[in-house]
C-alpha cells in the first residue's frame, strides 16, 4: 500500500519529530545552493551555498519590523490579531496550533526577532538611547 509506505519514507527524508510534523528553516540572503559535483545518495553532501550579493541587514527598525511580522504572521491563524492576507494562503502552509503543542508560540515558530521584540518591550535595561546610536 503506497499511503503506508508514505509515512515511513516522509519521516526518513526529512527532519521531524514524527511522520505528521515537518520542521523547516527559513534563511535570509541566500541566493541558492550549487548542487553541481554533488551525490544525491550521500546525505550530507549537499552542495555549496550561493550567498546574495545584495546587502542582507537586521540592523534597521524596518528590517527587524519586517522579520518579525513575517513570523507573526505564520502563526495569525491562532492569534488575537487578524492575518494580512487572505486565509487561504495561510491553509496551504499547514502551520500548527500552539495549542496542540503547549499553548506556546515559541513550540510552533522559533523567531529571533520575535524574540528580540519581546526582550525588548520587557526589559527596561533594553531601552536604547538614541544618543548612544551611530547612524
């Protein structure tokens, strides 16, 4: 049966907790991997990657606005706050609901700048002071 072979092959090929959960990483400033010279049968040779040669920053307000609302929307679904887009492209990511996994966002979506965010609107000592800041 080809839907019970499914499962097993699904969780041997990629990185999972179980067979129903996928994990995924998005990175920015990367143009691609080159595959070229590569083995497809050996697991860990997978190719160089191709940095952007376009400036990748997280220095800026915007820039770290920009991340962290791109996190925060992965998880609108299941959130007080309304999605920016329409619901069906939030279907097709198949995003879990914290819920199911502890109540805790950070179970579903790990965001360093979601993180930052919150250390800073929490953490007097993170204040900055505009007067320390080099433009």
């Amino acid at each position: 049966n080809n839907y019970q072979e499914f499962g097993g092959v699904l969780s041997e090929n990629f990185a999972s907790e179980n067979a129903y959960q996928l994990t995924t990483e998005i990175v920015w400033g990367i143009d691609g991997i080159d595959r070229d010279g590569t083995d497809p049968t050996i697991t860990d040779d997978i190719g160089k990657v191709i940095y952007s040669d376009q400036r990748v920053s997280f220095h800026k307000p915007a820039e770290q606005q920009y991340i962290a609302q791109f996190c925060d929307d992965l998880l609108c679904q299941s959130s007080p706050y309304a999605c920016r887009y329409a619901e069906a492209v939030y279907d097709k990511l198949k995003i879990s609901d914290p819920e199911n996994y502890g109540g805790e966002r950070i179970n579903i979506v790990k965001c360093f700048m979601t993180e930052f965010r919150e250390w800073v609107l929490t953490d007097s000592k993170a204040r900055s002071n505009t007067s320390d800041i080099e433009e």
